[in-house]
C-alpha cells in the first residue's frame, strides 16, 4: 500500500467545491437547486477576450512560453497597475501564474515550516490555512470581525506577531466577507510593520477591482517601505469572468523572483499560451465589460442584503468589495454549517457554512451574489419559508 508522507493529513479542501459538488447531483437529480454558493461570475467571458484567445491558436501560439509569462502580458500588468492603481512596477518584477492559488502556493512554501508562524485573515480563503497546515508552520489567524465592517484591524493584526512570525497574508477586498479594510487602517498597519523587518507580506487583491459606494481599492504595492518584501496577488478569474482559464499574475521582490520562477519550472512549466494573449486583450481591451459586470453585481448586492435583514435571525451588514454576503445567522438557533447544509438538502439554496473559512466563521454563512437577481430574489423566499419552519 502506498504511503504518502505525513504533510497530506494535514492538506485540506476548499468546501465551495464540495457544496458545487452536491448541489450538482441533487440538480442532475432532478431537484431544482440554486446556488449561491460558488464564487465565481455567472456572466460570460467578454467575447474580445474570447476572440484574442482563438486568434492566438490560428497564429500558432501552441508550444511552451518563458516559465514567468510572455513579455507582452508582463507588460500589460504593469500597464494595468499604473493605470488602476497609481503603482509602477517593472515587467520584470512579474509572474504570470495559472490563477491565483499558485501565488499563496509559492509564498507559503517559501517561508513555512515547522516551527514558523503565518498569520493569515479568518474568516478568510480556507486554502490559506490549508497550505501553511501543510507545510508543518503554525497557523496564527488574525480575526476579521464584523464590528470593523470586516476590515482588518492593524492593531490587532501587529500584536500576533511574534519572533517566529515569516509571513502576514492580507486580503482586501475579501473572501468571504465582502469587507474593505480602509486606506488609514492600511497605514497604520504598514507603519507598524517596520519594527518588524523580517516579515514578509503577501497581499491577496483578486478582487482589487470590486468595490461599492464609492469606497476605493488601496493597494499595498502603493507603499514603498514595504515593497522589498511584499508579494502581490491578482488575476483574471474574477474582473473578467475567467475562473476557468486559469490566469493569474503576481508580483515579487527582487529577492524571492527567482525562487518563485524554480518553482513555476518545477511545476507547470508556464501557462497555456492562448490563454496569455487572452490577458492581453482584458487587460489592454475595453473595461466596460467590468464595468457592466459591477453595475449588475451592485444592484444584486443591495437584492441580497435587503432580503437577508428581511429574514428571522438573520443580519447583515453591507459588502463593500467583492460579490459575496457574510450575514449573521446567530439569532436563528442555527450553527452555521448544519443550516448551509439543511438548506441545500431541503430548500434547494447551496450556500456555505461560516466555519468553512475559519475558526471565526461559526454564526456566519456565505452566499455570493454571483447568480442572476431572480434566482437571488427566489432563494431568499426559500430561505425564509425554511427558517419560519424550523426555528430553534
């Protein structure tokens, strides 16, 4: 019998799959299911991008590309991060990844290990807790409460280091709590970060373009004190629906390139070379795609918490970023993970269960907004028709 070694019991999940999963068979079975529980848009890919990506294939762009990207795309993130964000970062300085797991991959393996700390957001990305668990460090959660909107508390993230501390994973706008951690709060945060030299930093802002209200994306990329030791982490998936293209782009300091570009070559050797023309053209092409696409998510959003504060024992606070709801579900008698899972088998509506992104998630479920406003409107009924039925 094969042996594997010990660090794959401790390898976990992202549950969003497993609830797909379900939610899928239950539908093939013949029940009608609406989920709002996987995180990804439910519009197409815009056709120029689709259109870029066939062009590149009848151009024969079909062999290997450099392990960190073709220079073209290099060059059309910086384009990006000068144009959105006010940053100038070298082409040089970035790698192109298939999405943007890759990137958490690579930056955790590079700094744990038994006997390190990593602090990481919780509620958070469950596959954060699940690498640093993998690779034998000590996972330290820094806890994204609602009080503070779900933003990041600078304070209270600077008092969980310690000397074991080699990487702070930060992550706004987040999954999965739609909270916007405010420019102040970031500076405060920075500010602090330099009696702490020997910290690394990696800032997961996949969702950078995702914001309401008028609340603005804050970069960390924008503070140079820090740049020596940031990592930074975006992609395609969500700003222009391509979850299953699987392109993604990081950015590195000059110490730790090379390191990431021996792991890329060692891995998946580079990403698919159609799919690299493809970024081309999202990110050089027209961005009212993005900006129809946030129009929508906007007016769902205010669907989805209106309905939820409508619900008994339910609250919920109002997203700033990303496409997801986090609501409150204390006040039903529920633990979180038994009510995601009730209402998937008896009322049709997959969510998931708080406790799904961390220890801090318990009294919380998810639900993404990413599905069409009469399906929202239509599992909201669902889940209130439930909760009338079985309270506790």
């Amino acid at each position: 019998m094969p042996v594997v070694v010990p660090a794959f019991s401790r390898i976990g999940e992202e549950n969003a799959f497993a609830v797909l999963a379900r939610a899928t068979a239950l539908a093939q079975a013949g029940r009608d299911v609406i989920n709002l529980g996987i995180g990804q848009p439910d519009m197409p890919t815009p056709s120029h991008v689709v259109e870029a990506a066939v062009k590149a294939l009848h151009d024969g762009h079909h062999g290997y590309t450099p392990a960190t990207g073709i220079l073209p795309l290099r060059e059309a993130v910086s384009r990006d991060l000068d144009r959105r964000l006010g940053v100038q970062v070298s082409p040089d300085s970035v790698m192109i990844v298939p999405g943007g797991k890759v990137t958490m991959f690579m930056a955790i393996l590079m700094f744990g290990e038994p006997g390190a700390e990593i602090l990481y957001p919780d509620p958070g990305f469950p596959i954060y807790r699940s690498m640093i668990e993998f690779t034998g460090a000590t996972p330290v959660p820094v806890p994204i409460r609602e009080a503070n909107g779900f933003a990041f508390s600078a304070e209270e993230t600077l008092g969980l280091i310690t000397p074991r501390t080699r990487l702070l994973i930060l992550n706004s706008p987040a999954n999965p709590t739609g909270g916007v951690t405010p420019k102040a709060e970031i500076d405060k945060l920075v500010a602090g970060l330099a009696a702490h030299p020997d910290v690394t930093i990696m800032s997961d802002e996949i969702y950078g373009t995702m914001t309401y209200d008028g609340e603005r994306h804050h970069t960390l990329l924008a503070y140079p004190e820090i740049r020596d030791r940031l990592i930074y982490l975006d992609g395609a998936s969500k700003t222009y629906a391509m979850t299953g293209w699987r392109l993604g782009w990081s950015v590195w300091p000059a110490p730790l390139y090379d390191a990431a570009r021996k792991l890329a070559v060692n891995s998946f050797s580079c990403v698919n070379a159609a799919t690299q023309w493809a970024g081309i053209s999202a990110l050089d092409g027209p961005q009212d795609c993005v900006a129809a696409m946030m129009a929508e998510f906007d007016r769902r959003r205010l669907l989805v918490v209106e309905g939820l504060n409508r619900l008994p024992g339910v609250s919920c606070i109002t997203p700033k970023g990303a496409f997801y709801a986090f609501p409150n579900i204390a006040g039903t008698g529920w633990k979180a993970k038994a009510l995601a899972s009730a209402l998937l088998e008896e009322a049709g509506v997959a969510t998931i269960g708080g406790p799904d992104f961390g220890v801090h998630g318990e009294g919380y479920l998810r639900l993404s907004y990413a599905n069409s406003a009469e399906n929202i409107s239509r599992a909201l009924e669902r889940i209130g028709r439930f909760l009338e039925a079985n309270r506790r």
